[in-house]
C-alpha cells in the first residue's frame, strides 16, 4: 500500500516518546500533507487528544495505536463501507457492474483485473468505452489473454447498445463488467450518457443486480476526492476502486471519502497483473496507514 507517507508517519511517532501538546498539532499538520483534509485531520486529532486524556494514554506508541482504532471507526461509520458484494449474488442472477471514472485512471485495466476475479463466473467483458483509441483493442487482449468473452462495437459507438448487446449475450445471468469512456467533462454529459445506460438495463433486465462503481487514481489524492463529489451527485455512485495504490499514494484521501462523500471502497490495486486488486479491509488499511502493519 502506501509507502513514503506512512514511513514519514511512522518516524514521527517513533521519534516522539512521549505524548504532548506539539504532538496533537504535529501530527495534524503531517495528516494534511498526507491528502487527508484540513478538516477531517483536525477532527481525527482532537479525537485522539480526548482520548489519550480519558485512557490516560502517555505514551506514543499506544497513541499510535489509538489513532489506528479512530481511522478504522472512521472508514466504517455511518455504514461507509456497507455494499453489495458481487459474491453474494445468486449464480441465476445477472450483475452488471459499470465502471466510471475519468480518463487515465485505468478503468479498462480494472475492468481486467475484476474478470480475472471472477472469472470462474465467465463475466462478460464490455467496451463501452467507445470513444477513447485503443480502449475497445485493449479491452479484447484482455479478453483474450483471460479467456473471456468481449462484446464490443466500432470505435464511436453508442456505449448504451453495447451494454444491450452484452445483456442479450448473457443470457440474463452471470456478470458483465462495462468499461466506459471518461471523456465527459460536464456533469450533464455524464448524466445523459448514463441515462442511457439506465434506460437499456431497465428495459432489457430489470432485475439484475445494477452497480456503478467508481475507479479513482490513489496517487491524484484531494483531486480524487472532487472526482467522486461530482460523480456520486451526477449518478447513482455505490462504492469506489482505489488505483495505484502505490508509493506515491499518500492514502489520507481514504478517510475524506467515508467520512465527507460516504462511499464506499470496495477494492485496492497497486499494480499492473490480474491478481493485483484486493477487497478493501478497513482495520489493515487504517493499520497500515499509521505504520503498524
């Protein structure tokens, strides 16, 4: 997961024995710089001084601890994290799972790495992202390589007929994965487009399982944070799937999309091979984030 930010962090309170005043207001400002917002750090910090009073907790380390305890209950409250798991679907049932997001977030290698997931369901793979050059070839190599089928159409296509066609290949059970173009800049764009896609679902299987989810890029920190805003009001957005979760990411952003835009995560990935994507665990993340892990 991440990597120079939680070093930074675990050398702070690894350098700092003792709890103290400039302890609290240090590590609020190293929260900020670590993508976790003004707002929410200072809450987190505050959160964290009452309760090293009340425990009377006067040591670091098991300051650091406590911090790990508040981030988990961060990421988990106000069923933050409660979603739909595709797992839990009937095998009778369709699920058709939209992937959003903006261009070069890595939608189309997501979609990828979700098939090579369940792909003992034979998902359907579908290029709706008709617009971007190359996204319907990559797509298919995809497809190729694990063995799925791809249903696509020519470069500039209507997006919405290709979730038709993918429906009518499916059969009305199993899972297609929809890749899309992030190529809408304005929010009614994005709404219209999906309006569309709305439309074909509900007329060709209105009783699957629909999930938009959102892929954001880990590394862009505050900026994925304004991503997931304008898509959750624009759609119905039910939960997000962190990219490059590398170590350039800092992973404060996390903790502002529970507690300020209330999505879920649903996935980690930090790399380019298949297996790359994890389910998001909220304990080891908040445990990594601070260094305990």
């Amino acid at each position: 997961m991440m990597g120079t930010f939680t070093d930074a962090l675990k050398n702070f309170f690894g350098l700092r024995k003792a709890v103290s005043t400039e302890l609290f207001d240090d590590l609020c400002d190293l929260l900020v710089e670590g993508d976790f917002g003004a707002n929410n750090a200072y809450k987190i910090t505050e959160k964290l001084r009452e309760t090293c009073r009340k425990e009377k907790i006067t040591e670091s380390d098991a300051a650091r601890s406590r911090l790990a305890v508040l981030l988990e209950e961060m990421l988990t409250a106000d069923s933050a994290q409660d979603h739909a798991s595709v797992e839990d679907f009937p095998d009778n049932t369709l699920a058709i799972i939209l992937l959003l997001g903006v261009n070069g977030v890595g939608k189309t290698s997501t979609a990828a790495k979700l098939g090579a997931r369940y792909a003992a369901r034979k998902p359907i793979l579908a290029a709706a992202d008709t617009f971007r050059a190359a996204a319907v070839e990559q797509l298919k190599i995809h497809g190729e390589r694990l063995g799925l089928r791809v249903v696509a159409h020519q470069r500039g296509g209507n997006p919405a007929a290709v979730i038709y066609d993918a429906i009518d290949a499916s059969g009305g059970k199993g899972i297609i994965i929809a890749d899309t173009a992030g190529r809408m800049h304005t929010k009614l764009a994005l709404v219209e487009e999906l309006k569309k896609i709305d439309r074909v679902v509900e007329s060709k299987s209105a009783g699957a399982n629909y999930l938009k989810w959102l892929a954001l890029d880990a590394t862009t920190g505050r900026n994925a944070l304004v991503q997931a805003e304008t898509f959750k009001e624009a759609v119905a957005v039910n939960g997000v799937i962190l990219t490059k979760c590398d170590s350039s990411a800092k992973g404060g952003a996390v903790f502002s999309l529970a507690a300020d835009v209330k999505l879920p995560v649903l996935f980690l990935c930090n790399g380019e091979k298949y297996e790359n994507i994890a389910p998001f665990d909220a304990k080891k993340y908040a445990e990594e984030f601070v260094g305990i892990r």
